[in-house]
C-alpha cells in the first residue's frame, strides 16, 4: 500500500512520515521538469516542500515521489489528489490515528472496487449535511433514524452452476451451490425481486435456461419454488434414496422416551428433506406424520398431536419436543404418586393395635374345637380370598 510505502522510505531516510508526502499515479513518461511544474501548481500555495526522491512502482507501473515537508502535515489543508500528467495523482499522508488508517484503507478499496465513500454512506442508510464554518467539499455524516440495512448495492456474491456434466472453472456441484444459496436466501433481507436477480446471476447454462424458461410460464414464481424445480432436475437421486431409507430406518427403541426418538429423528429427518424435491418447510408435517405412526405415545399426547395434524398446524422442532418433554415429565411425576400410594396400602393391613394378638388368642381359647374338615374348608376359602384382593388391590392401585 502507498502508506506502507511512504513510512518504509521515510524509515530509510532518518525522516519522521509526519513531515513528509508520497505522490503516486506519476506516468513514467513524465519528465522531472514536468513532475517540479505539477507540484509547484499543486502544493506551493499549500506548505513549503522540497523533492526527496523518485521511484518505479512496478504493481501500478507508474511512478512515486516523496515530497519533504518544513512542518508536520496539515490534515485540513492538504489535498488528497492533485492534477497532473495523464490524470490525477494521489497524495498519500501518514493516517492521523488509527481510525485516519482505517479510512485510508478503506479508501483505496473501495477506489479498487470502483467505488466511492458516498456509496457506503448510501448503502449505510445516511446522510450528509454540510455545517457553517466547515470547508467546502466536506460534510458531516449524521446518522438516520433506525432502519433495516439495505442490501441492494453491497452483498455475498453466489457461487457459480451451470448444470452442465462437467462444471467449467470457477462452478460449483449442485449440492454445494444448493447449500449456499439456502443459507444465503435465509440471511438476506431483501425483496423477493431482488433475491431473484441474485439467484439468476449465480446461474449458467442449462441451469439458467431452466429457471429463465420457468419464470417465463409462470411469473409468479418465487425463489424457493425455483430450487424446488432445480432439485428434482439436478439433485441426486442416490443420495435421496438413501437419505429416504434412513428415515424409515429409524425407529423408536423398545422402553425409550418419544424425546430421544426426536433427537434422533431430526438430524436424519433433516438429510432427508435436502436431498428430496419437497421444499424445507414441509419438514413440519413431515416429522408429525411420522411421529404419530412410529413412535409409542400416550394416548394423551396421541389426541394432542392428532389435532394439530388435522387442523394441519405442524409445530416446529423445538415446539414439539417442548410438548413431549412436558408429558412425560408429568408423566414421571404420576408414576412416582401411583408408587407412593401402591406402598401405602401393602403397608395398611400388617398396621394393628399391640393387644389385637391377645384378644385373639383368648377368643380362641372360647371357640369349641371344629372337626378337621372344617378347619381346612375355611383354610382353603382364606387360600382363595387372599390372591383375589391382592390382584384387585394392585389392578385398583394402577389404574
């Protein structure tokens, strides 16, 4: 850069860059009496000055002069270009502050870009207001009230497809280019005219003459109906076949939670969707249907999920897993009652007052003795009554 440049020479020449300038953009043909003529027009009125040197640059093959100055640069009377031979030539001066760097190297990209310091102040969404006092051609930049950033001048550029069966230099694959295109369409905030037209400037060939052709028999067509089309025309069948399987593959595992079975789920619900020609947003309905026929719910979360299927409100991931996991919490949390309560009632009938044995062993001592067939009838009637309350005490228990 030309500043690296003015600060490298002013080092080698025991010269402090504040006093000091670098005038670059000077044809090679130009003469030495006509380089003294350009800057004496250009700088005397300014500041008294003397030549230091001259040399070729080679990476704009034109030349550079550093001018010494009898006092340190003034920022507000200096010129940042003069008129010379062949144009303008640039005058360079160490930046004031890190923040004079910042514009300095900003500058001279966007002079690269082709670019000037109004088109990001424009982009920026600001104004500029000229102050009293203040020299002519400067301004002060006021910021506007609060808006969404515009994004119709600076933007990513998409990758290149073509479609083609062997992409040329510089073009993506289907599948790489689909991925940056989805990210991007979901990060821009721009109209839908507009994500067209950057949509169409990443297209070459085959690729373009197909959305071109599609527009045309439909003007209504967005964007994501156009990656649809693309998708069923370029996308890998293989992969879709496999992703496809996957899915049907995963299944809940026997005694696991619906939550997990979800998580499980999405990444290769996900793959699936991708690589198939049915648009992102239909993941949804497509997690629901499949939730509802593969996984072992209870029936009141099975009446939930039934609802929003036939009203056709598919809730997002995170929604439905936030549902899920509220059931089976208060699920769990019936389960430990129903424990508590089963312990309770095994413990209720060994519960008896400290004389109960006493009195029963005297009122024995009072019955008349029985014959053995009737101590064993009544045995056998106890032998039977047990099991029963017991089944009916548990069944009573779990429901």
């Amino acid at each position: 850069m030309p500043v690296n440049l003015l600060e490298d020479w002013c080092k080698g020449m025991d010269l402090d860059p504040r006093k000091a300038l670098l005038i670059v953009g000077v044809p090679v043909e130009c003469s030495e009496e006509e380089i003294k003529e350009t800057l004496r027009a250009g700088l005397q009125p300014l500041c008294a000055y003397r030549v230091l040197g001259r040399m070729f640059r080679r990476e704009d093959s034109s030349k550079a002069v550093l001018i010494g100055l009898a006092a340190q640069v003034n920022y507000a009377t200096v010129p940042s270009q003069i008129p010379g031979k062949g144009g303008t030539w640039e005058v360079v001066v160490k930046p004031r502050n890190p923040d004079d760097e910042l514009i300095n190297r900003l500058n001279h990209f966007l002079k690269a870009e082709g670019r000037r310091m109004v088109d990001v102040v424009k982009t920026l969404g600001y104004i500029t207001r000229p102050e009293e006092g203040q020299p002519k051609g400067l301004a002060q930049v006021r910021p506007p009230d609060p808006q969404p950033l515009q994004e119709s001048m600076w933007y990513r550029k998409l990758k290149v497809f073509s479609g083609s069966t062997s992409p040329g230099p510089g073009e993506e694959n289907f599948e790489a280019w689909l991925e940056q295109v989805t990210q991007m369409m979901q990060m821009w905030r721009v109209c839908e005219v507009e994500k067209q037209r950057r949509l169409l400037e990443s297209l070459r060939g085959p690729a373009l003459s197909i959305v071109r052709m599609l527009r045309a028999n439909s003007g209504s067509m967005t964007v994501a109906q156009c990656l649809d089309a693309l998708k069923q025309i370029f996308g890998n069948k293989d992969n879709y076949r496999t992703a496809r399987f996957q899915l049907l593959q995963t299944l809940q595992k026997p005694g696991g939670k619906v939550s997990a079975f979800l998580l499980r789920l999405e990444p290769v619900l996900q793959n699936a969707v991708r690589h198939s020609p049915l648009p992102v947003r239909s993941a949804d309905m497509i997690r629901l249907k499949y939730t509802l026929a593969q996984a072992h719910v209870s029936t009141g979360l099975r009446d939930k999920l039934m609802v929003l299927d036939q009203r056709g409100c598919a809730p997002p991931f995170l929604e439905l897993m936030q549902l899920v996991r509220d059931v089976e919490e208060w699920q769990t949390a019936a389960a430990v009652t129903r424990e508590k309560q089963r312990q309770r009632s095994r413990g209720a009938p060994g519960r008896q007052h400290p004389g109960a044995s006493a009195q029963v062993r005297a009122g024995a001592s009072l019955l008349p003795l029985q014959p053995e067939r009737a101590v064993g009838a009544r045995t056998a009637d106890t032998e039977e009554t047990i099991p029963r309350e017991s089944v009916r005490s548990a069944w009573q228990a779990g429901r």
